[in-house]
C-alpha cells in the first residue's frame, strides 16, 4: 500500500478497522492494496465514498481536518483512478465474452425465420454479474456449452429441412364442439366434469346420463328450445323485481303495481332456428292474488293473436310453463335458412285483474306431426358447449382435433358466447348419498348447491377468453404461446378470428381467464357458494382454423441455408440437390458466414470451413449432411460465439454487434450490417437513428422482456405461489400474474417510447392495466382484458415501478413480506446503493405468522444496535414503506394471520379452497430517511426519494451500461457517467435520451 | 406415508447382465469398486426433529432419524458443520459440492464440485463418468473446473433410456457417425481459437483460452463414448418406467430416480452420481393416499404456525422414509465383498440448516455406506462450525482420491473413519 495511504489510514481507521476488532466487517488492517481483484477495488472504492460523505470516520471517533480529508481522498482517488484507466487502455473495460442463452437463440430465430424455436432449455445457465448475464467474466465455457451448442445447432438447422416438396395449400376446417371428444367430459372425476361443463340440448344432469349419453356422440341432441327470460326482455313502466316465489326462470320475476292501467307493458323477442309450428309457453309463477285476465299478444306467421290468460293457475309443466298454444313462425315453403324467423310475445296489465307477473316465455318446436320434437337433429352449428372456469392443468378443455399440419401462419375463428348456469339446491336425509350426485360431498347444512346444466341463459356480462396455442397435451408455461383475446358477448355468439403463428403439431387450448380455476382439494359445491346468483360460463360453438398461408416456398429458413438449390423429398424432411455441389457448396457458406460472423470473414477462416465442407462431401456425404455439419462448426465456432475486439476504439462493426446486442438480443440485422460495410457507424446521427429504429422494430420488445427479467428480476415471478389460507383470493389467479408482467413491460417501454423522465421509476400518475390489474389496484371502471393506459387517482399509492404489483411480488414469498428483502432491492436495483451483507454471526430473523408480533417488532434489534443500525438506517425506510402492500402487492391495512387477531375471517377462496384466517395488526409503514426526514407511508416516502433524481437517474444509466457494454461501471467510469447525466438533464433524464447519451459516450465505442 | 413400491421394480428378481469387461482385464475375483452419491434434499429439515440431543455412539434418535433406525449402523449424523462463506439462502445450492462462497453476490464464480473431482479419478472406467439428476427443477449439484454447471437429467425414464436401451446395429452406427461427425467439427473450431488466441488481447485470451479446454475436454469425452459405443449396454429386469409429468407427483418422482440411481451404481454404468430433490419448485407434494399437501415451498415457511409445521413434519417424514428406502434397495444388492451399501459412499443432506430462516449454518448432513465405521453422531460447535469439506476429503480419501484438501476444508473430518 502507498505510504501516504498507510499513514492515513493508520491515523483514522485502524482503531477499529484492524484485525482484532474489523469493526462492521472491515478489516483495513489485513486490506490487500490489490487493484486487480474486483471485489477488493470495491472494497476500496467503498471506503472512498464513505469518507466523501462524511460518513466516516465517526465524528466522535476522530479528528480528521477538512483539509485532510480531502487531500486523502484525493490520493486515493487519484490512484484507483489511474490504476483502471491503465488497465482499460491495455484491456479495454469489457472482457470478451461469449453470447448468452437468449442471445443464442434468438439469433437461431432470426437466422432461421423460426420464431418460436427453443435451444435455449438445451444450454445451461449462464453466470451473472449484477444480474445481468452479459458480463464476460461469468459468461465461462466448459465441455457442457460446446456440446450444448453441437446438438442444439444441429436440431435447429433440421427443422429447416423438415417440410414436403410440394407447398401445402390453405385449408379451412371447422371443428363443432358437439364433435369434440375434449369438449364432452375432460379427465378426471364426473362430479368435476359435471361442474366444467354443460351441453347444450341435453339433459345430462345426472351421472347416468352425463357418463353414458354425454360420451356418445351419436346421441340425439333434445332439439332446441329457445327461452327467452324477462332480461332479456323490452319494457315499459317500473315493474318490480321479486324473488319470493321459486318456481321462475331466470335470476327473479317482474310483478307490476296491480292498477291495471296497461302502463306496464313487456314484450319478448326471439329468433327462432328454422320456420315451423312451435308451442309457446309462458311462465308467471301462479297464485290466488295473480291476474285473471293477463292479456298477451302473439306475433306469428298468420298475423296477431290475442290472448287471455288466468295467472292464478299453478304452471302445469313442472310448475313451471304454461303452454298457451300453437302457433306457426316464419313462412313456409321458404326453403332458404337465411332469412330470420322473429316471433314476438308482448304482455301489458291493462283491466288485468290482479297483479301481474311477466317471467319468461319459451318456443318448443314441434315435427309434422304436431308431437314436440324431442329427437330434432340441433345443427352442430347452434349446439354448444358451455366451460365453466378458468384453465389450470389437468382440466384443459378444448378442441383438441385441430393439430397444425405444419410450422406456419394461420387464421383462427372462434363462435362463442357468455352464459350463465343455474345452481340448485339438493337436501338428503340420513347419512345415504344423495340420489343424482353421489360424487359430490355433504357440507353441515345437507344442502349444497349444485348445477342444474339444462338451466343456462345467457350471460350478464361478456365473459373474456385467451387463446393459447400448445405443442403440449398438458400445456406448461414452457408450452404455451398466447394468440389472442377477446370477450365473448352475452346473448347471441359472435364469431372471433384472430391471426397465429403454430408449430407443427400444435393444439389450440382456451381459457376463459375470468372464471376461477378450482384447484384440489376443492370440491365442485364449494365453487357454487361463490356466484350464488348463477354460474358464469363461456359457450364455444365451434373453432374454426384456416391455413397454412405461408409467404414462400421452400420456406424462408430453407432459403437461409440453402438458397435457391432445388429440393427432392426424403421422408418427412427434404434434401437439396445442388448441381454443382462444391461451387454452391462455397456460395452458401460465404453468405452464411458473413451473416453470422460480425465482421468482414477473413479468406483463411472462409477456407477453413469450405476445405471441410470439401472434404465432407469427397467422403461421400450428401450435401445436406455436408452443409448441416459445416453450418453447425460456424454455430460453434469462436468467432461466432464471442464478441472480441482490440482495446481502444471500437470499430464499425464491433459498434454494430453491440448495439444490436444491446436492443435486440441479436446479431445485426441487414439495414445494420451495411452501415457498418459503409463505415457509417461513428458518426452520431447515424447512431441515434439506429437506436430508434432498433427500439421501434418488434425484437425490441426482447431488450425490454430480458433487460427487466435481469433487472427486477421479474423471471422469478412464479417462484412462490400465495399461501392459499392467507391469502385465498389469489389462489390459480394466472390473469393477476400475468397482468403484472405485462404492466412492467409497458410500462418500461413507455418510458422508453415517449422519453419519459427517470423519476417515473419512482412514481407516476398513470400506468398500464387491464381489468385485472386496475381491480387489484382499487382503480375503478377498467373493463375488459385489454391494456391500456389509465390515470391513477391522486391518492393511490401505485405508479413507478417501485410500487408496482410484480415487483412487490418477487420481492416476497407467498406467505410473508420482509422489510429488509424489499430494502435492499430497493437500495440495489432502484437506487444503486447495494448495502454490504449481513455479518455472518446474525441470525436471520424469524418470521412469525401466528399473529402476536410483527416483522417490524422482530427486526427492532437492528435498529437499536449501533454497527446493524448503519445499514439498516438505509435499508429499513424503503423496506417499511413497502410493508403496505401484500405478498401479491395489493395495498393493505392490516397483516392477515392464521392464529389469531381481531377478526376471524372464513370462506371459499379464488379456488374453491375453504379458508380460515385472522385479521392481524395493523400496518405500520412509517419511518425516517437517513436524512432523517420522517414519512407516515409509501406515499409520503417516494417524494421525499424524489427530492433526489440524479440518484434514480444514476442508477439506471449504470445498470443499463452494464448491460449494453457488457462491464460492471468502475470507479474510473465515474465522469463520464456524470456526463452522460449532465447531457440528460435537460429532458428531465429522459429515458430515451439516457439509452442514446450511453450509446454516444466512450463507455459504450470504446472496448 | 405407507409404501407403495410400483410393480415395475421388483427387487426379488433382479437379474442383470453386464458386458464382459474384458478390455479392462477385470477378473470377477477382483473387488467391487467403490461408488459415490450425493443427494441433496433442497428444503431440508426443520432442526429439531432432525438434530439429536446426544452425541457420540449412544445418541438417543430424534424423530426424523427413526424412520432409518434400521440403519443406526450404517449412517453417521453430523451436527454443527456449514460451509464458511457460503450464505444466500436458497443460492447455496449450487455451492452444496462446492464450497464456493457467497454465491448470491453478484460477482460470483463458482468451482468445481466434489463429484467431478472423482468423476475426473475414475470415470473412465464406466460408460458414463459421472451422472447428474434432478427433480422438478433446472439447477445442478454438479459443476465443472470452469465452473460451468453440468445440466441435470431430469426424467427417470430418460436416464433409462440412456443406460439401458440398446439401438439396434443401425442405430449403433448412425450414434458412432455422430459421435465421429462431433470429433471432426471441433477439430475445424479448434483451428479457429488458436488463431484467434493469437489476435487478441490478453484479458480476451484467457476466455478463448477456455473455450480451448473445453474444446479440448469435449473431444476427450467424445473419443472416450465412442469406445463405449461399440459395447453392449447392461441388460436390465426393470421396464421403463413411467415417469410423472405432473410435478405434485414428487414422491414417485424420488423413488423412480433413486431406483435408477441404485441400477446405475449397480451395472456399473457410472460410480458417480448427484441427484438434487428440487422442492422449491414443487408446486405441492401427493400422498399415496391420494392427498396433496402444499405448496412445499410455502409450507417451509411456516412462521410457527402449528397447522403448517404439522403438514411439513408429514412431508419431510416421507422424505426419510423414501431415503431409508434407498439404503434397503442399496444393501439388498449383493458384491463380491460386502453389499452395494457397503462398497457407495452416501451423501445425503441440506444447503440450508432451516429453511424457514434460510440460514446456511448447521446443515443436516448423513453420511452412509462407503466402508465406513458409522453408528454415531458427530456434533460438531454450532457456533463455530467445521467445515463441511472436511467430510468431502474424507470422501476423497475413501474414494482412493489422493489428497487431503478440498475447497474450504482443513483436514478430513475428526472422528469419521
């Protein structure tokens, strides 16, 4: 260590820092002055700015001048200083590093026009730094990767191959759910299936018929009745809504005010299948105090008819209809179903003698004969099948005959619509099981509700659907890629198409994401008691594929390997048969190389591989074997896999290799590459208009996804699950999750698009939710599963990234939150202030959920312990803050907890699951900066951490240029850090100006 | 948990042919040879029902230890042994056979595992030179010289596959031309790095230096599975078994893979294996009964809650119970000296001393098999914990490895012989 140094620290610090006391873990005493070990430079750099701030050594412990101090930091400084700044100039700052698992994939993907190509499962993880796996030191290379690397090459380049000679033609297939064997019953139990699923036409509601009927597709479907229920219904005067008598349809009845003045009128409108006679009925409950001459009306084929009907009669059919006769609809002989057949009811209560009631009316068509119809054929185009929740494995219904003959593009319709399903109520006595439902479970009133799968009306509001596509059976994360949305109306179905991209053998797998995903142990009753009104449900009529449309042929991954060389079919994969194998053999290659290589491919290493090719083909290898192999040898090769470059300077196209690293994950595209060729690239307009271009092109979206995984560390987000008693509103909540993620992302990207400043990682007035999110949020009317921006009220605690769900989530477990897990991310990830770790000899605290105490209470000790409190006095403020939100990120008042509180709360949760908790202390978020201002919540703390936005800004410049140049930020990058800065301030440290002020400075065009 | 042995295992019967080994002049005088497992059990053991009270010969057992109480003579439990250095919670998996501190920094490299430093001793001599398992999750116990980890097989039936199921002469070429196709592809790259080497800068050529060694490793193992290529593959009783999808099925997922573990130690397909129960990403965890307890995960945090310990009590209960299985399937097999027990050094334990708090000190370790003399338990100062490693060099030293360091250690482990 420099003498100077030696005396300084001998004069102020070794009292306490030495190897007898190491006072905070420091022990200057034994400090190596070893500027090459990264971890002892921060070490350095750290007692640096301790004494900067002031902060060191204690005023009470020393007596070190102003002049002094600064005279030592300036020595030291100085040194660590000029130390780097040699290393960079013979190094460079960034190590050479090998391109990471996403990188490699991706540029499989682009290379290959193969979107949804997976390697990067074949890799194994890569070594992080901050983080971030784009740091060279981590990034190693062992026997494992080049292996990896080997069979993935491989397996990607002959999925090029695997296509028929002869392009295949669009086709159109529809897919009726009446067909689906999927959309009959599902797996598992029939109690289950008999809860998932209804279907329409038939009266299945009991085992019996659900097993032996349900499962045969021969089965005659009851033909079909159209009800048409008084909401659905128009209306005049201020009819009454009443639930008193049981034997209606629907949610309640109306009854008028029995004046008989015809002020209150209701007429029923429906649109029957097909022209024919049909029964009407109606029904109106019954009772001595109904009207005796409630008059309707009745628009048919042949005209009017006016009918007097006695409402003091109990409905003959099931107490429930009363026929009111025959009656034909639509014209005959019209030969054409085209046209609709309408048919009205209308009902008034004029001289009507008594109260009226108006429920439902109902059409039962009837054969040539006049006999009710029960064996008409439903066309399969109005038959349907009804889910009746969310998805969650193993209980994927769905049409499962459609799998995709080949990679490509499609079309894909969906007719659906929102339904509801009645529940009933069944009573047994003694302990024998009940007759219909043997497989259902007995709770402590003998009554439990039930679905009645032949009472279903439609929906009261539309019910949201995301379409999935899947390679899997039983679809995983890993599986499933999302195609589309959309909200299936109540009423009458409307057809959805949207556009997708499937893989050979893929499923289509649906999920109607609103509806809760019964989870074992549940049983199907306890799912009941949560919609007591009626069971939402989604019916699919059918699903309807059209494709492939496929651009070119031999598609475009074929045409990226083997160009215009024509193909013969070789089972299931083709062959390309050059006629001038080694001249071809040569062009490919060239182009290939120089796609892949960064840079201009030196005439040795295009040799290199060509004389191999040669050699491979003299052997006797097939030219597509030959070029497979070689191809793979460039996917494996050195040149390929790693970003080198002289000190200094970087040149065009290192500038063009970074750059598109840093933004799209990928090697650079064709518009990129030929700025480099032209030695653009150093020229600065050049440079920002790349920069937009590469963050506006789709793969910009991959910076945002794997720059937010590794910095927020959201790819941790499925780690823990909420604990299903504390916490059962969550319980199989996919939509919540994935809703989460899908905020940051936006969100991250609209700070990016619009240039917004810093400061809105700490807090904004807006974000981006669907309706799930803007409900977890407590910001009311969001409608519907698409996102969009929404301006947050002025109260909430939401806005910046710092509150927001998904990462209050990853930095909890499903049962508890922790202070200082959400401190020192905070510190770390937003604030660039990582705390030291703890001393070993600290037992971590406890946490306790049976009640009596809370995590602030247990964590006291820290703060009343001179040497914990020094971190924790920066660590606990965020970290209390934070307390007011739950594991999930939801704002709370109170802890929740299973042994005891204030309030004793049971029910059915999200999943059906039966819970019991308590309401637990109350939240206590307060605390003091270590400025020492004091703040009441989370509100009061992120505006006194605005007071400071250079800190905010600091921070993510240096998370981004580590991620972009691939090398932690040094104590000697310190200036020009605050220059980048300096250049941002006037947009408020926007955050697009911030990416384009990294990518001008030296940091980012020097190695 | 009452044992439910699926029909595809049938002990009783096993009959299994190996190849002749006659390239290795083996005679079947000569001794079996010694094997090492390693198995790490990722949400380890609430402490108290682990630890017992006493030490020494007579230690009185603690609950979790009597489910393999007929086995008092074949383990040895440790108390009060940690990796110093080695903290981050759940990140300390991957420095379970490494010893490599502070894994959850974020400048951390980690270092090559126990398991690879005998794999590099003896796996020559078998088919595979080391295998590395794991259930329900990515991560490995295992990792190279460079630090690199070693990806994990992770179906029981795949592992099958790969030691059991023998292609036909067709598939034994197209396999060889692969092998040889992979051999003359590095042989390209491997022209390229050394030119490369020579370009650039010094701090860049140590990376392209170590993509060489692997290079160079690679070949190596290719040349060697060529070899093993041409040789029949051990013939087994055992049908594929079926191995779960549905990751709640845990329980069976352990015992398929500990009955592979035991086949492979016993056909000699390989003498050294790591297999790494991944419990943090088990969704929840199913009874034979039919019972789904969890998330094991939240479970482990039961914040002494009575409801919560009890479930977790039921699970790691099962988890013994499975591990005292393993060692009846190990000791039922018979050597030419002693049984299979006897000739495989067992390792079997936790990264983390109790995961509710997610410490790294006082971890649950046993060690069984191996030769040696077992019976006790060895408490070592909770306060001041031995390095862990220590017990890793004694490994070694049983293995036939010689050295007397590894990693952290600083000594072979006192009173283990």
């Amino acid at each position: 260590m420099p003498e100077a140094l030696s005396t300084f620290f001998g004069n102020h610090c070794i009292d306490c820092h030495d190897d007898a006391e190491a006072s905070g873990g420091l022990n200057i005493q034994s400090l190596d002055w070893n500027l090459d070990d990264p971890h002892i430079t921060n070490i350095w750099v750290k007692i640096h700015d301790r004494i900067v701030a002031e902060e060191m050594p204690p005023e009470d412990a020393s007596s070190l001048g102003e002049v002094e101090r600064g005279v030592a930091i300036e020595d030291l400084a100085g040194r660590i200083q000029r130390f780097q700044e040699k290393n960079y100039a013979k190094h460079g700052r960034a190590v050479s590093r090998r391109v990471n698992r996403f990188e490699y994939e991706n540029i499989l993907r682009d290379l290959l026009h193969d979107p949804t190509l997976k390697v990067a499962d074949q890799l194994p993880l890569d070594g992080e730094v901050h983080g971030f796996a784009k740091v060279g030191t981590a990034l190693d290379v062992s026997h494992v990767q080049v292996n990896a690397y080997l069979d993935a090459a491989e397996s990607a380049l002959r999925r090029a191959i695997e296509f028929p000679v002869e392009k295949p033609q669009p086709q159109s297939n529809r897919y009726y759910a009446r067909e689906e064997p999927r959309m009959w019953a599902g797996t598992g139990n029939t109690g289950w299936a008999r809860f998932s699923l209804a279907l329409e036409g038939l009266e299945i509601n009991d085992t019996y018929s659900f097993e032996k009927k349900g499962f045969d597709p021969a089965y005659e479907v009851r033909a079909e009745v159209i009800t048409v229920d008084n909401t659905s219904a128009e209306l005049t005067g201020t009819w009454r809504e009443s639930t008193k008598r049981s034997n209606h349809v629907g949610t309640h009845y109306l009854a008028d005010n029995n004046e008989g003045t015809g002020t209150y009128t209701i007429s029923w409108k429906a649109e029957l299948p097909k022209p024919g006679t049909y029964e009407v009925r109606v029904s109106f409950i019954g009772g001595k105090d109904m009207a005796r001459k409630a008059p309707y009306l009745i628009r048919h084929a042949e005209g009017e008819t006016q009918l007097t009907i006695d409402q003091t009669v109990i409905p003959t059919i099931e107490n429930l209809w009363f026929p009111i006769g025959r009656f034909r609809f639509g014209s005959i002989g019209n030969g054409s179903n085209s046209e609709p057949v309408v048919a009205e009811i209308s009902l008034s209560n004029k001289d009507a003698n008594g109260w009226v009631v108006a429920d439902a009316v109902q059409f039962v068509p009837l054969d040539d004969s006049g006999e009710e119809n029960q064996k008409a054929q439903l066309s399969k185009e109005q038959a349907s099948t009804a889910i009746f929740r969310g998805a969650y494995t193993p209980f994927y219904y769905g049409f499962e005959k459609f799998k995709a003959p080949i990679r490509g593009d499609y079309k894909v319709r969906l007719k659906a619509r929102s339904v509801l399903r009645q529940t009933d109520y069944v009573e047994w006595e003694g302990e024998k099981k009940p007759r219909h439902y043997p497989a259902l479970v007995l709770d402590a009133t003998r009554r439990y509700p039930t679905p009645v799968n032949d009472q279903i009306f439609s929906g009261k509001r539309s019910e949201p659907v995301k379409v999935y596509s899947s390679t899997l059976y039983e679809p995983n994360n890993q599986s499933m890629l999302p195609i589309g949305m959309f909200e299936a109306p109540p009423d009458a179905p409307e057809v959805f198409e949207m556009e997708a991209f499937f893989e050979k053998g893929a499923m289509v797998k649906l999920d109607c994401m609103r509806l809760p995903s019964p989870m074992v142990p549940a049983m199907p009753h306890t799912i009941q008691k949560i919609e007591p009104e009626g069971y939402p449900g989604v019916a699919f009529h059918w699903l309807e594929v059209e494709g492939p449309f496929l651009k070119e042929w031999p598609p475009a991954s074929y045409k990226a390997l083997f160009g215009d060389v024509p193909t013969e079919q070789s089972g299931r994969h083709v062959i390309a048969v050059p006629t001038h194998p080694l001249k071809e053999a040569g062009e490919l290659l060239s182009g290939f190389m120089t796609r892949v290589y960064r840079r201009p491919v030196a005439d040795a290493e295009f040799d290199r591989f060509y004389l191999y090719a040669k050699q491979l083909l003299e052997e006797g290898e097939t030219f597509t074997e030959a070029m497979i192999a070689t191809y793979s040898a460039v996917l494996a090769s050195p040149e390929f896999l790693f970003h080198c470059g002289q000190p200094g300077e970087l040149d065009d196209f290192a500038i063009a290799e970074r750059l598109s690293f840093f933004l799209g994950e990928s090697i650079p595209d064709e518009s990129l590459r030929a700025l480099a060729q032209q030695g653009k690239l150093r020229d600065s307009e050049t440079l920002r208009s790349e920069v937009n271009r590469l963050l506006e092109k789709p793969e910009g979206r991959r910076f945002v996804k794997e720059f937010l995984d590794a910095w927020l560390k959201l790819d941790e987000i499925n780690d823990t699950d909420p604990d299903r008693e504390l916490y059962p509103e969550y319980a199989g909540d996919w939509w919540l999750v994935n809703s989460m993620i899908e905020e940051s992302r936006l969100y991250f990207a609209d700070l990016i698009a619009g240039d917004r400043p810093a400061r809105n990682i700490i807090d904004a007035d807006y974000t981006f939710a669907d309706e799930r999110l803007a409900l977890h949020y407590g910001v009311p009317g969001v409608v519907g599963p698409t996102f969009r921006r929404i301006s947050l009220p002025e109260n909430s605690p939401y806005g910046g990234i710092l509150t927001q769900a998904s990462v209050l989530k990853v930095t909890a477990n499903g049962t508890v939150t922790s202070p200082v897990l959400r401190g020192v991310y905070v510190m770390e990830r937003l604030l660039g202030d990582p705390p030291s770790p703890p001393p070993p000899s600290v037992p971590a605290v406890e946490p306790d959920i049976r009640g009596a105490t809370t995590i602030r209470e247990l964590l006291k000790k820290h703060r009343e312990d001179a040497s914990c409190a020094s971190c924790h006095q920066k660590i606990d403020p965020p970290g209390f803050a934070l307390e007011g939100f739950d594991v999930m990120g939801r704002w709370r008042e109170n802890y929740r907890s299973l042994g005891e509180g204030s309030e004793r709360i049971e029910g059915v949760g999200r999943s059906g699951n039966e819970y019991v908790h308590f309401v637990g202390n109350a939240v206590d978020a307060s605390g003091v900066t270590p400025e020492g201002d004091p703040f009441e919540d989370v509100l009061q703390f992120k505006k006194l951490l605005l007071k400071n936005e250079e800190v905010i800004a600091r921070n993510i410049t240096e998370q981004l240029l580590v991620y972009a140049t691939g090398a932690p930020v040094g104590f000697a990058d310190r200036d020009e850090v605050s220059a980048i800065l300096e250049k941002s301030r006037a947009s408020e440290f926007g955050m697009r100006t911030i990416i384009h002020e990294i990518v001008q400075s030296p940091l980012f065009l020097r190695k | 948990m009452k044992t439910n042995r699926r029909t595809f295992l049938q002990t009783a019967g096993v009959s299994v042919s190996l190849p002749l080994l006659e390239s290795f002049g083996a005679s079947s005088v000569e001794a079996a040879p010694k094997r090492m497992i390693a198995i790490n059990q990722d949400l380890g053991f609430i402490p108290k029902r682990f630890f017992p009270k006493t030490a020494g010969r007579d230690y009185a057992m603690s609950p979790y230890l009597e489910k393999i109480t007929e086995h008092r003579e074949q383990f040895t439990v440790f108390s009060g042994l940690s990796h110093p250095g080695v903290d981050g919670g759940h990140r300390a998996d991957k420095t379970f056979l490494t010893a490599a501190p502070h894994p959850g920094r974020a400048s951390f490299r980690n270092s090559i595992s126990l398991d690879q430093v005998i794999a590099n001793e003896v796996g020559n001599k078998t088919r595979f030179r080391s295998l590395s398992l794991g259930i329900n999750d990515v991560r490995s116990l295992s990792y190279t010289q460079a630090g690199v980890e070693i990806p994990t097989i992770k179906s029981a039936a795949d592992l099958y596959k790969k030691m059991f199921l023998q292609g036909d002469r067709d598939a034994m070429e197209a396999q060889l031309d692969r092998l040889r196709r992979k051999g003359s592809i590095l042989d390209v790259v491997l022209g390229q790095s050394s030119h490369l080497s020579k370009r650039v800068s010094d701090s860049d050529r140590q990376r392209i230096d170590q993509y060489q060694t692997a290079v160079r490793s690679l070949e190596q193992r290719l040349t060697d599975a060529e070899a093993w290529e041409a040789r029949p593959k051990p013939t087994v009783d055992e049908a594929l078994p079926e191995y779960p999808e549905d990751k709640k099925e845990f329980f069976a997922m352990v015992r398929m893979m500990n009955d592979m573990c035991r086949l492979a130690l016993q056909t000699d397909s390989t003498r050294v294996i790591t297999l790494f129960l991944g419990s943090v990403r088990t969704p929840g965890v199913t009874f034979d009964d039919g019972r789904t307890l969890g998330g094991y995960h939240n479970l482990s945090h039961h914040g002494k809650d009575e409801v919560k310990l009890s479930r977790l009590e039921e699970i790691e209960n099962a988890q013994m119970e499975l591990f005292g299985e393993f060692l009846r399937d190990l000791k039922s097999v018979n050597e030419v000296d002693g049984n299979l027990l006897d000739n495989t050094i067992v390792l079997y334990g936790c990264h983390m001393g109790d995961a509710n708090i997610h410490n790294n000190s006082n971890l649950p370790i046993i060690l069984a098999g191996g030769g040696f003399q077992h019976g006790q338990h060895l408490a070592f100062n909770s306060q001041n914990n031995t390095p862990l490693c220590n017990v890793f060099v004694s490994m070694l030293q049983n293995m036939g490895v010689e050295t007397d360091r590894f990693a952290s250690s600083t000594g072979s482990l006192t009173g283990l012989v």
